[in-house]
C-alpha cells in the first residue's frame, strides 16, 4: 500500500473567507482583551489564528497564567472547563458545546465514584480527558506529557488507581513495573489505527520512523520507535528534521510539525476504515470553525462554568499536576 505524503492543509491565507474570519477574529480579540488557545488538534485555519497551540499540559499551563479578560478554548468540552478551573477570574468560552471527547464519555461521574468506593484506600490518578467530577474525585491529574513523571512520584507502597485510558494506562505499567486498577476507558480515535496498514506502510517505507501516541493500543505502540504526547512527537520530530515519519495521532498534528519541520516527510498512520483522509480524525475536535469563534467572541457565548465547590475539589489535582510539571 502506498499513501502520499502530507501535503499542507489549505491555511487562512489560501481561502478568502478564511482570512477574512480571522481579521474580525483578530480585532475582537483586541477590543475584548481575549486569548484564542487551540490544540493540535484543531483544524488548520483555526491554528493559524490562534495565539497559542500546544497539547493539553501546554494548554492548561497557557490557562493557569492567561491574564485576559476572555479565553477562547478551541478545543473540547473538558479542555475549557479545565481553564475555567485554573482561571476562573477570566470567562471561558467554547466555539461548539458539542464538542466532547470519546474518552471522556467512556467514564461517568456516578460509575467511576462508585468503582472509587469499591476500591478504598487506592491513590487516584485521573487522565486530564476526563470530567471536572472525575478530576474533583481525584488525587493527581496528568496529561501524556507527565504521566510517566507523577506515577513515578506516588511511593511505591501506594496502590494506585488509574482513569479513564486503559491504554495510556497499560503503557505507564510497563514503563515504570506498578501495578494499577485500570478503569476500562479508551478514545475512538486512537483505538482507530489498523495494525495491517501500519505494517505495509512500513513494508513501504522501510526508512520511516513510527510516531505513536500512548492512547494507541498495545499492538501499535510496540512497534512505534517513538511513544509519546503530541509536544514530544513534535520535539522528536525538529531533533531529527530529515526524516521520514509515520505519525498514529490525530491528524491534525500534521499540520503543525509541518510547519516546525518543513523538510520531514509526514505520512498519517491510516485506521482501519476506509475515509477520505486515510488518517484518524476527531469528529469532536472539527466541530469547532473560524466562523464559531468569531460569533462565540462577538457573542460571549457558550460560556463554560464550574460551580465553586466542584472547581475547589478538582483544582487540588490539577495544581499537583502543574507542580510536578515544572
């Protein structure tokens, strides 16, 4: 199988009505002294216009010391409401409240507290994608870029539960030898990616290097040369600028390690489903356009809250997570 290399997705300057979004965008931005944070996940444009793009940990640390009036959140549901903890003097924003997260879903506040009171005396150690309810019934919240650095902060006598990504889970196990409680939580998208491609691809490509993110499942991550969040691929990426790389994330992180990295040959890893993109796409991340951020900020609305004693309870772990994130 051969799969063309990563062409550049169309950007604001290649589409008119992009472009003029994204000056209406800017010029609110200055009259209302709002930030537009979006994740690498978002879609091309939106990156584009942003004034910051990183992955969750950058993300939530941009939140914690943004001192705008507005956040602009393009990303999903629990990445805003994670900002609205971490900043609650400023008003966040959401483009789509559509905009969820499959692995979030995958663990409800009312199960997860009762498997908790099933499991006493466990140190709990929440995924960031995961609900404010889930992070205020937590003792840490990690991100994939410090996963490995909290669980191995926890003693070694402390058993440990952790939620809700059984594959990220699975993945710490064996980088650092504990045992954990696993909820049984995945995301869609990471799950999505076909074993059988992957290893034609590399039948193909035999001098490319495999980029896998540690949602992935077991099989892909074993033969990934690189595991790890999108910040470490990128940086894994700008290290070795003259590669050939097949990247298992999302696919809109291609858009951004291309611009880092415009001489490394970027090839999506393709899922098991046939689409017309041939990589793994977040139908959550894409709700969100230039147009819904420019009537969100106009609008100042969907406005995400946290009510006060909810966000008090789930800021213990997300301080813990900034802390040993330094």
């Amino acid at each position: 199988m051969t799969l063309p290399l990563f062409a550049p997705f169309s950007t604001i300057k290649d589409n008119p009505s992009n472009q003029d979004l994204a000056a209406e965008i800017k010029d609110l931005k200055k009259t209302k002294n709002a930030v537009l944070l979006a994740h690498y996940y978002q879609r091309p444009e939106i990156q584009d216009a942003a004034d910051f793009v990183g992955d969750s940990l950058a993300l939530s640390q941009q939140a914690a010391k943004a001192e705008a009036d507005i956040i602009v959140f393009a990303g999903v549901h629990f990445m805003a409401e994670t900002a609205k903890i971490l900043n609650p003097r400023s008003k966040v924003l959401l483009p789509d409240l559509q905009a969820g997260c499959s692995l979030a879903q995958s663990c409800p506040p009312e199960a997860f507290g009762a498997f908790l009171e099933s499991h006493p005396g466990h140190t709990v150690v929440s995924y960031i994608n995961c609900s404010a309810e889930v992070k205020a019934m937590s003792d840490y919240v990690c991100t994939s870029s410090n996963a490995l650095k909290i669980i191995q902060s926890i003693p070694s006598e402390k058993p440990i539960i952790f939620a809700p990504d059984k594959n990220l889970g699975r993945y710490l196990i064996r980088k650092t030898g504990r045992k954990m409680l696993l909820w049984d939580g995945s995301c869609t998208v990471h799950e999505a990616f076909s074993i059988d491609k992957l290893l034609e691809l590399l039948k193909a490509h035999p001098d490319a290097r495999v980029l896998a993110h540690p949602e992935s499942e077991e099989h892909i991550l074993t033969i990934a040369h690189y595991v790890g969040s999108t910040a470490g691929m990128i940086a894994r990426v700008r290290a070795q600028p003259r590669q050939k790389y097949l990247v298992a994330t999302e696919a809109g992180i291609l858009h951004e390690m291309q611009k880092k990295v415009p001489s490394a040959s970027l090839i999506p890893v393709p899922t098991a489903e046939d689409n017309s993109c041939a990589c793994s796409e977040c139908a959550f991340m894409k709700v969100n356009t230039l147009e819904k951020i420019r009537n969100c900020l106009r609008d100042e609305t969907p406005e995400i809250l946290v009510p006060e004693v909810l966000a008090a309870k789930a800021m213990r772990s997300l301080e813990r997570m900034l802390e040993l994130s330094v």
